[in-house]
C-alpha cells in the first residue's frame, strides 16, 4: 500500500509531531506509515485522512501486489 502522508504534512506545513499529536499516535510510528513500513489501523487511517480534510483513499492505495 502507498500513502501520500508526507506531500499531505508538506501542504499543511506540519511536522511528523504535530501529526502524530493530532491522531494521537507516535512520530515514530508516522514515520513508519510514511516509509511504507508500517500499514495503519482502519480507525487510524480514518484519522489521519480526517486530519488532512481528504477521503482516505486519497491519501492510502493498494499496489498491485496488495
């Protein structure tokens, strides 16, 4: 799954904290998400799409070997 959490904070202007703060998570685990290390939770990818003011699908997308 690919995620445009990073351009999405750049736009805002927000750092890794500051999101991490709003969705109540890590900044270790935004990092994770944003590397693609890590899949996020439905209730927290509903967060963080929440956050940005956007659906969620465009902000996460299944690859084509999800």
């Amino acid at each position: 799954m690919k995620n445009t959490v990073r351009v999405e904070r750049a736009i805002l202007d927000i750092t890794q904290q500051q999101l991490a703060d709003a969705v109540g998570v890590s900044r270790n685990t935004i990092i994770s998400i944003e590397s693609g290390r890590y899949l996020p939770s439905t209730v927290l990818a509903l967060k963080i799409a929440r956050h940005f003011g956007k659906p969620v699908e465009s902000i996460f997308q299944l690859e084509e070997k999800d």
